[in-house]
C-alpha cells in the first residue's frame, strides 16, 4: 500500500524554477540573490524588520543565544515538552537548561512552573516553544520575564503562519527562530532563520553565520564563527514554498478538522485543544486517549505501522531525556506528574501530511476507531 508520512515535503510549482534560476546563474554557493529574496519575503509575510536565512532552525536557536549574550555558566529555561533541538544549543555555549512544565490545557509553556523556576534561579534567557503549530501563552509569559528583565527566545520552528491575539508566531520574543526542515509546514530540505528588529542583532548574526570574517582584504577572524548560512539553492526552494504557505495552513486545518469530527463520538479520544487567544498553523493534529483507556500510543502507531501509515509519539519530555536527567525541572502542580510527561504518556500525533487525500485520511481514521470499538465490545461481553 502507497505510504501515508506523518508531515513530508510537499512542493508547489515555483520551487524548480528558482532552483534552475541558481544553477543557471552559477549562484549555487552560500551567498546569492534567492537569499535577500527569501529573507525579505519572509520578514515582510511575518512583519519583521529581519530575517536571517539559516542552515537549520537548530542554527538559529544557537545564534539567538549568542545574541541575547548566553555564554559559559548562564542558566537558560526551556520548554520541557519539545524536541532536543529547542535545549541542546544551550548547551553548545556552556550554559545549563533548566526545564520548564507545559500548561494542562496545552503543550505549551506553563506560567505558573514558570514563576516558581524564577524564585530560584536568574536565567539569562527563556526559549519558549510554539509546540506542533500552536502558540504559547505568550502575554503571560512575557509579563513574568518583563518583570526579571530577562529575553525571551520565541522558538517558532514549527509554527510558522500560526498567531497570537493577532501577531505573527516568532515575532513576540525578542528574538524569534523558524525551521524548514523537511517535515515542516515549509521546507528549504534543510534550513531555518533567525528574526528580529534589531539591525545591529541581524548584522551580527550573519556575520557569525559566515565563519566571523572580519571586513578586510585577507582572512582575519577575532571571534569564534559558524559555517551557518543558508545556501542560495536552498532559499529558491524556500521562495517557492512561502508562495505556497497559506494553502497548507487551510490543508493542515482541514486534516484537524475531520479528524475531531470523525473521533467526537469515541468517548476515549480527544484532540489537541485550540487555544481561543490564537490560530494555530495546525503543523501536526494531535490526539490524546484519555484515562481509563486500555488503548495505549503504542497500540495506534502499531497499528498504523502495519498498514504502512506513519505516526508518532508526542515528544518526550527533555527532563526524562537520559542526557539531562540530573538537570532542575519545574513541574506546573506542586506534586505528581507532569503536565509533559502527562502528554507523552497518552498522545499520538497523527498522519498530517498535506499531500494525503481524505480517501487516505479515513483510512487511518477507520483504523484509530478499530482498536477503540474493539476495547468497547470486549468490555460489553
């Protein structure tokens, strides 16, 4: 049976045109005029004053860092519920994550577990993660570290095109990071960027990203660089999917949106909440078994994987990661589990691909309904 992916990458009709235009130009180096272009249009579709197109999103969240002035022996809060690009940076300049809870109706950041990290520590930072297309609670959060003067880094790798009460995802934080990566809701194959509203902050971003080459006629280097730059081929692509964006918002919207009407009347399943302060780019629809299930994440993706469809757990927690475990956690209730770890114990995020047809779609929904009717009339026997 034809292959239904989780998030693949799903071309438009422009992005051969401008990679031919960089091959049949010679710009195929890390330098070139799809770049400027790409980092334009998309400063200009998010309403930033700039954008600095980068290798990786991963890239982009170390460069924010260095930005923001992390450096050796700092301590940065992170999202605890992410993938360990959001952290790892982090540790990249010597610094320590200290993790912080999601919020019980959301992934995303928890306020409160937020306040208590701050009673004991004096971060340098906090990267706050837009988790699977949906924005944090950003006004909350932002007015805990306006209290202590501490940035916030917006890691919107995965929300692109996502809002918060009207503003763009990745715009809020004093500085904000995509990722176009090939299962995001854009792709450049690889690639991420950096924006902000500081000239000075881009100036030197970029200048990192090209080896820390200092202006003059031989090569000359007074910092530490990174080969970070996003290469020019790579942006055509880029300018080619951006024209594309908001079609695959509506498609990913679409894939929610049958999926909560399909399961709405299987007790046992929920789906991701939205958060009415926003409109997320529904990057991955999510759902969650709730208590009192015999059906486990396993089970679904088990049974997806036989019929060689695609599916995943949520992320699990960075706190649980064996490479962090002696680090602080923060949990959002005073006792018992965590909000994260509750999300990774019961949910699977979903085939959201948005090249999958409906016909497609309601195979995996008459599969997800399968195993949970089967629970149901075993327990009526």
């Amino acid at each position: 049976m034809k292959r239904i992916y989780l998030s693949s990458p799903h071309m438009g009709e422009k992005e051969q045109v401008y990679v031919k235009e960089a091959f049949d130009t010679n710009w195929i180096a890390p330098a070139g005029p799809h770049i400027n272009a790409f980092e334009q249009r998309l400063a200009a579709y998010i309403t930033k004053p700039y954008a600095v197109a980068l290798s990786s999103g991963t890239a982009a969240i170390h460069l924010a860092l260095k930005a923001v002035g992390v450096t050796k022996g700092d301590i940065v809060f992170c999202s605890t519920l992410t993938f360990a690009a959001s952290c790892n940076p982090i540790c990249y300049e010597g610094a320590t994550p200290v993790f912080i809870d999601s919020e019980p109706d959301s992934f995303n950041m928890s306020a409160r577990a937020l306040q208590r990290a701050f009673e004991d520590y004096t971060p340098k930072a906090v990267v706050v993660v837009n988790l699977y297309g949906h924005s944090a609670n950003l006004d909350e959060i932002a007015a805990i570290c306006n209290l202590y003067d501490v940035p916030i880094i917006e890691d919107a790798a995965e929300s692109l095109g996502a809002t918060y009460k009207g503003r763009m995802s990745g715009t809020i934080g004093k500085v904000g990071i995509y990722s176009f990566n090939g299962n995001k809701i854009i792709t450049t194959s690889g690639g991420g960027a950096l924006v902000c509203d500081d000239e000075a902050v881009m100036e030197k971003v970029k200048f990192w990203s090209t080896q820390a080459k200092e202006p003059v006629r031989y090569y000359q280097h007074e910092e530490l660089g990174y080969n970070y730059r996003m290469s020019n081929v790579c942006a055509g692509i880029g300018l080619g999917q951006l024209q594309v964006l908001e079609q695959r918002i509506a498609k990913k919207k679409a894939i929610y949106t049958l999926y909560k009407e399909a399961f709405g009347d299987v007790p046992k399943i929920e789906m991701a909440p939205i958060d009415p302060q926003g409109e997320p780019n529904y990057w991955l629809s999510v759902m969650s078994i709730k208590e009192g299930s015999t059906v486990t994440p396993l089970d679904i993706i088990l049974a997806l994987e036989e019929q060689n469809i695609e599916s995943r757990h949520v992320w699990k927690p960075m706190h649980l990661q064996p490479v962090y475990k002696n680090h602080a956690f923060y949990n959002h209730y005073e006792e018992g589990i965590s909000v994260a770890e509750d999300w990774f114990n019961r949910g699977v995020c979903l085939p959201s691909d948005t090249k999958m047809t409906e016909e497609e779609q309601v195979r995996v929904i008459h599969i997800v309904r399968s195993l949970f009717e089967a629970v149901e009339q075993q327990a009526c026997m």
